[in-house]
C-alpha cells in the first residue's frame, strides 16, 4: 500500500511521531495498509461520497479511503499527538482530507461534509458503542449518513445482528435492526493490531433504510430497550414495571406476554409497545 501512496509504512510514522497508542484513549492501530484498503472498500463506492472517520490514528484507513477515491474525508481525532501525521497525509491528498482535533462525543460534523455521506471508522474501543446509539437514533430518519462500516469487538458486532431467543439479543440489536440491514463483513484477529487487544475484532456494514421498519419514537424505544435488558432474566412485567402504572395492561394491548423475558421480544413487539406507552400518556 505504500507503494501506491507513496507515504512512508505505519510503522515507520508511528516511530517518527512518537504515537504509541495510548489505553486511555481505547486505541489499537491497525497497520496493514492492505487489511485498511479492505475496509475501505466493504464501505462500498466512495467517489461520489464524503466519508466521516472517527479515530484515525496514524492515519491508516484515512489513506485506505483516500486511496479507494473518497470524494472528500472529514477525520475526526481525538489525540494532539496524530494532527502532524494526519497533516502529510492531507497535504499528499490536496483538497481532501480535513482534519478536526476534537472529541468525536462533542461536535456536530455535518457542517464539514456534503451529502451523499457515508461513515467508515476503526473505531476507539471506549466510545464505539454510544457513537453507534447516536448516529442509530437522531430525532429524524432517514439519518445524514446512508451507511456506516465500523469496527467494534466482535461480540459487540454480534450483538448488533444478534436474533430474538439467542444470548448477544439485545438494545443494539434492537437499535440497529430497527432502521438499518446490519451484516459483518469482516473479521480481523488480536495480531492485526498493535497493541494486540484482548479480543478479535469483527467490521459491520450498517445501510440505513428509507423509513424504519416499524414506527415508534427513537426516544421511547431506547428507554423501553433499557429497561428490558438492564434486567433481561426478568419477566418484562417486572423489568418494566417502571414505565407506566399499568404496564400489563399496555403489553396485552402491543401483543406481549407479560411473563417473557426481554430476549423473546420481537422487533416489531418493542416498537408496538413504544407506541402504546405514548399513546398512554
């Protein structure tokens, strides 16, 4: 890959701007340029496209995406220590790469980018899970994204396309099946990454869909959604007995037994009965 760009190997950046990853930060760099060419195309297309990355790092899918003609790239970094790297990779790129040092949690990047846009990160460990609930449920859909290819842990990407009635099934299933086709497209083991993790890793490419599949209020499907599962070996009349007086009576209303258990409810089940508990108040 560096043959192709002409910039130096991740290693060799790496060692010349002192970017060790730190744990506090949830980094682990990925630094086969060859494995970050891969993901940048599971992200489909991108010539026509913005592409919002969160986390780069060194810079190693930043140059996969540029490499595999991303229109434009809007890196959003964290980490003071990674703006000289990203630099001579904006400045082999002229006019697309921009660069925000700043906490990914706290800005509004849609200012930056120009639709259509399409979000491609390895994203830090610590912040991958609450940015996935936000880009899943803004207050309007269709989302300023059409789809998203991130890396997670590979038990949270199973957790993402998990099906009713199994162990991973839960609120980011729930989130994620409810607006978008979910499917992981790649699995990446400890030794890709440096530092190795703990873990394996598993890349998953979200396409959002034109409408959700069932209607309810985002809000009150991620309150019902934690409450059920905060306590899943409850029966839900029990895990849920918070959100409404008479919840038991709202349950036979959405076609719920009450004596399930948070992990037998359907997609369409939550949202019916996100829908009934509006209705009820």
């Amino acid at each position: 890959m560096s043959a192709f760009d002409g910039l130096p190997p991740l290693r060799d950046v790496i060692a010349t701007h002192d970017l060790r990853a730190k744990k506090s930060l949830g980094q682990n760099f990925l630094l086969d340029l060859n494995l970050t060419a891969k993901i940048a195309r599971q992200a489909g297309n991108l010539t026509a496209c913005d592409v919002l990355e969160i986390g780069p790092g060194p810079g190693g899918l930043t140059r996969g995406l540029l490499a595999e003609g991303a229109r434009h790239v809007l890196a959003v970094e964290k980490d003071s220590r990674a703006m000289a790297a990203l630099a001579e990779i904006a400045a082999h790129y002229p006019g697309r790469l921009d660069v925000l040092n700043a906490d990914a949690l706290e800005i509004d990047p849609t200012a930056h980018l120009t639709p259509p846009i399409r979000i491609c990160a390895n994203l830090p460990y610590n912040v991958g899970t609450e940015l996935l609930t936000r880009w899943l449920t803004p207050p309007d859909w269709p989302p300023f994204w059409t789809s998203l290819t991130l890396m997670f842990q590979r038990e949270v990407a199973q957790r993402i396309v998990a099906k009713p009635k199994t162990k991973a099934y839960g609120r980011l299933a729930i989130l994620s099946q409810w607006r978008t086709e979910a499917k992981i497209v790649m699995d990446l083991p400890p030794e890709a990454f440096t530092p190795p993790p703990k873990v394996h890793s598993s890349v998953i490419h979200l396409t959002a869909l034109p409408e959700a599949r069932y209607p309810a209020r985002a809000e009150t499907l991620l309150r019902i959604t934690a409450t059920a599962f905060n306590q899943r070996r409850k029966m839900v009349r029990s895990s849920m007995k918070s959100l409404h007086p008479e919840i038991e009576d709202l349950m036979g209303e959405a076609g719920i037994k009450p004596t399930s258990r948070a992990e037998e409810l359907t997609l369409e089940q939550f949202c019916a009965l996100a829908r009934t508990l509006d209705a009820a108040r």
